[in-house]
C-alpha cells in the first residue's frame, strides 16, 4: 500500500504542478513548491484518513475529493495567487490529476 500511496503521491504532483504552472502566472518554482506542499497535506487524508472512517468507498471518494479540493483552492488562494483564480486552478488541477488516475489505473 505504501508503494502504490507513493506513485501516486508523485503522480499527482507532477499532474498537478503542471496544471498549475499552466494556468497561474507565477514562477514554476513557486508553483512547485506550493503544489508540493498542498499535496503533502492532502493526499495522506484521502489515502489513509477517510477510508479508515468511511466505510462506503462511493462515500469516501467523493469526501476525500471534496475535501483535496477545498484545502488546495485555499492553499492557491492564500500562497499562490491571492484572487478567486485559486478555486478554479484547484478543480481543475484535481480533476486532471484524478481522471488521468482513473485513466492509468
């Protein structure tokens, strides 16, 4: 399990930090580090947090996301971009980096 929360944990990074370099305009290293941090925070809660609480994976999936998502828009809004841009850059960062998952998996 530790290896697959790994590859994922990369994996998303990189999709996300993309997306992120693409639509914000400050520099790709402070884009990098801020999406390295969000997902830090982030991505432990959805591996390893809410499946432990939430029994119903359908459940857990969309909490987990709902809750990636809200933590990573105020992390945009509060370091990154200072605007509302903050809330759609992390929908769409997340959703990038969740399809592309499905996708792979």
């Amino acid at each position: 399990m530790i290896i697959a929360f790994l590859k994922a944990y990369i994996f998303t990074i990189i999709i996300e930090t993309i997306i992120i370099n693409l639509l914000s305009n400050r520099s790709i290293w402070l884009n990098t580090i801020v999406s390295i941090l969000m997902n830090t925070i982030t991505l432990p809660f959805v591996w390893f947090v809410f499946p432990f609480l939430i029994y119903d994976k359908y459940i857990c999936l969309v909490i987990s996301e709902i809750f990636a998502f809200i933590i990573e828009a105020t992390f945009l809004e509060l370091l990154l971009l200072k605007n509302w841009k903050g809330g759609i850059i992390a929908f769409i960062a997340n959703q990038g980096s969740f399809l592309f998952g499905l996708l792979l998996c």
